[in-house]
C-alpha cells in the first residue's frame, strides 16, 4: 500500500477548513431567514401543562421592521378574544390591553422573558432575533443530521450585555437554506431548560418557513405547539399600526 504524502493530507484538511462558513454569517443568515422586513399571520397555539391540561389559543400576528415590531391580537376562546399586544425595539417595551376594562398597560422591560398567555414561548421569542449579535458570541462547533438534512451545530454563549435568561444556546441550522431545525436553551444553572423544534417547512414567497414549532420545558414538563393557518410576507402596515392607540381597535 503506498503512503499518502503529508502534504496532502493538509492541504485536505485546509481545504475542509476554508469550505466551513464562519458561525456569525451563518447566525446573520439564520436571522435575516426568520425576519422578514413584513408579515401577517394567523396562528393556533396550544398549551399542554405538566398536569396534562390543553388549551388551545388562535392569534394573528403583524410584524415590521425585520420584526423590532410585532403586534400580537387573539381571536378565540372568547375569554382571551381582543386582547392585543405590542413589542416595540425587539421586545424591549411591551404593551398589553385588555378589552374587558378597555385599558392599556406598559409591562416593565423584564417582562420580555414572561410567558405569553401562560405558554412555553416568551414575549422575546416573537420578537426580532438581534439578539444573536448584542447578546451572544457564537462558534460552529461541528455538523449533525435532524431528520435526515444535514445541520452546522453552533453554541451560542452570553455577552456582558446580555440580559435574558439562558447563557448558553445551541443551535441546529440546516445547511441547504439557514433554516434552524433545533434549540437548546440553558439557563444559568447550566440545565437544559428548553428544547425549541421547527416542523413542516414550506418555502412561502421564496422564504422558507417553518409551519409548526414547538417548545417543550424540560424542567417543567410543559409544551406548547403553534401553527401557522397562513401568512402573507406582502403585507404593509399601515401608518400608526404599531401604536398604542392601535392597540384598542
């Protein structure tokens, strides 16, 4: 058997090296994927407690400004119909109002990482993902296969100014088109608090997007499922959509 020269050998691994895309364009990729600069949804969202209670919630969802704004208004049960929400500077200052007494109310900053409407998923996770760059330093620290696609796996870690509650993220993204598959939240602990999946992706007006998503608390044991009834990446707020007074209409 003749030996391999060396030298080729590293020139193979070199090579592999330069074809490995760097973590933070992949991230940024991911990022520009999930928000679009507009969208209009309608979504179902159902709970399931760790006692095994289910409710099921309906919502329609506006964004803008690469989602910064979102609007959040439910639909059905009748208990929560009408009652709105808005995230403004990526979640950063929330409003919510209630129709029974027909009021607005500011929630305090750190209600970005309270659960909505007793879900799985918190106000930060409707918001624009800016975080990946203010909040987290991220590394590709190898590949994996999620359900048959091949992924890069990157763990993203906190920054100083990181003020949410999981130091430490890993990421699935599958490599065809940036898409995330997986998440894995830790919290400052360094337990595994959080498992987010992306199900069912369709490419939508060139976008791929994920139809379902899920998010179980494996500390909890709670879950909750939501899905997209449909979306429209045309959509075009109108002026003062994302405002206050909207928020009563």
């Amino acid at each position: 058997m003749k030996n391999i020269p060396i030298l080729f050998c590293l020139l193979g691994v070199w090579l592999s090296a330069q074809e490995q895309p760097d973590a933070r364009e992949i991230v940024n990729q991911m990022t520009r994927l999930l928000n679009p600069a507009s969208s209009r949804s309608t979504m179902t969202q159902t709970i399931q407690t760790s006692s095994g209670q289910q409710r099921t919630l309906e919502f329609d969802m506006y964004t803008a400004d690469s989602g910064r704004s979102v609007l959040l208004r439910y639909n059905r049960p009748t208990s929560v119909k009408g009652q709105t929400f808005l995230m403004l500077n990526n979640a950063e200052d929330i409003w919510t109002y209630f129709p029974r007494t027909r009021r607005v109310r500011k929630l305090a900053s750190s209600s970005k990482n309270q659960k909505v409407q007793g879900s799985d998923f918190n106000f930060s996770d409707f918001s624009s993902s800016d975080m990946w760059e203010s909040d987290y330093t991220v590394h590709l620290v190898g590949d994996s296969v999620i359900h048959k696609d091949r992924c890069w796996k990157i763990e993203a870690r906190e920054t100083p100014s990181n003020d949410n509650d999981y130091p430490r993220i890993v990421l699935f993204v599958r490599q065809t088109d940036y898409s995330p598959l997986l998440m894995w939240y830790f919290n400052r602990d360094g337990r595994h608090e959080k498992t987010m999946t992306f199900n069912h992706i369709e490419t939508i007006d060139g976008i791929p997007t994920a139809k379902a998503m899920h998010m179980r608390n494996e500390l909890e044991f709670s879950e909750t499922s939501m899905e997209v009834i449909d979306i429209d990446y045309h959509w075009t707020p109108p002026p003062g959509f994302f405002s206050e007074r909207n928020l009563k209409k």
